[in-house]
C-alpha cells in the first residue's frame, strides 16, 4: 500500500458480534469495537450506538506523554490534562472542547486507560450541531479485548499507529450495515 492518503475507509459490523467490526483501509482488514448499541441510523445522545454515516476526520489529539510516531496528514495537536469535551444536548458548548473542571457533565478526554492517547474527532454532530443528536463522536484506540465503545469506532495501538500515515483531513469512515 502506497503511502498516499486514503480517501474512503469502510467500517462493518463483524457477523454476530453487535459491538465488534471490520475497518477496512485499502489492503488492510483490522479488527474494530464499534457502539454497544451497535450501528444506528437514529444516533441519540446516550444510546451507545455508533452513527450509520459518513464522517470525515477532522483533527485529532495525542497524549504528549505518549509516544506517537506514526507521521499523519491530519492535525493532531497536544492533549492537555485540562480538556474535556461537553455531552449536554442543551449547554452552549455541546459536542465541543471545553476546559475541565466544566459546569455541564462532560467527557474527560486525558484518560487513565490509554483510549484517548490518540484521539481524532469525526464530523459526527459538529456543523450544524442537532440537540441530543449524539457528541464525542471519536476514532479512537480500543480497550483490550475490542470491548464496546460509548458510540466511537476504536482500534488497537498497534494497528491505529499503521493507519495514521494513510489518514489525512479528505479520508472519510463510512459506517456499512
């Protein structure tokens, strides 16, 4: 696989398993967790489903900490351990970076187990933003074990950091039935 950027990755659902899927990315098949609703064409804050849409990768985090070093074409800027990110339907921040400690509840994004060390937002919900219409929309790493997600798609470590030179701010994840 050349290292031009990918345009189009396709993310399915793995047969029997509603919360476990295929990322494919050119020639590369990997393993995924998806939603622990599954895959929702209603995506509806809180219902754990990971959106069946098109969502392009905006821009990303990493944990300076951390050793990233997969070159990528998408900006990934340093998490701070100050940044959160609002999932209140109705606050005047939902679906976006807010500093922590923060008034509404909100997602944590500096992690105690690693999910977040990198961290790319998708276009899920972001302009124009819906009430209640699903927030922290991520591409993330995955737990041990692939186990479900709040609604993101994850991968593990080793297979983000083979994907990252492919990615750039044109590659959209098409989420399949």
């Amino acid at each position: 696989m050349s290292r031009t950027a990918l345009k189009m990755i396709d993310v399915r659902r793995k047969p029997g398993h509603r919360s476990r899927g295929q990322l494919i990315a050119g020639q590369m098949v990997l393993h995924c967790a998806l939603g622990k609703g599954g895959i929702t064409a209603f995506k509806r804050e809180g219902d754990g489903g990971t959106p069946l849409a098109r969502m392009r990768l905006l821009y990303g985090f990493k944990r300076p900490d951390k050793r990233v070093i997969a070159p990528t074409g998408l900006n990934l800027r340093a998490l701070r351990r100050a940044d959160g990110w609002c999932e209140v339907g109705n606050d005047r921040n939902y679906n976006r970076m807010v500093r922590i400690p923060y008034g509404a509840s909100h997602e944590t994004m500096w992690r105690k187990d690693d999910l977040y060390d990198i961290c790319i937002v998708m276009d899920w919900n972001i302009k124009p933003r819906r009430r209640s219409g699903g927030s922290a929309i991520f591409f993330h790493l995955a737990r041990p074990g692939y186990t479900h997600t709040e609604g993101c798609i994850a991968l593990n470590r080793r297979d983000m950091d083979r994907l990252l030179p492919f990615l750039s701010p044109e590659t959209v994840i098409r989420v399949l039935r």
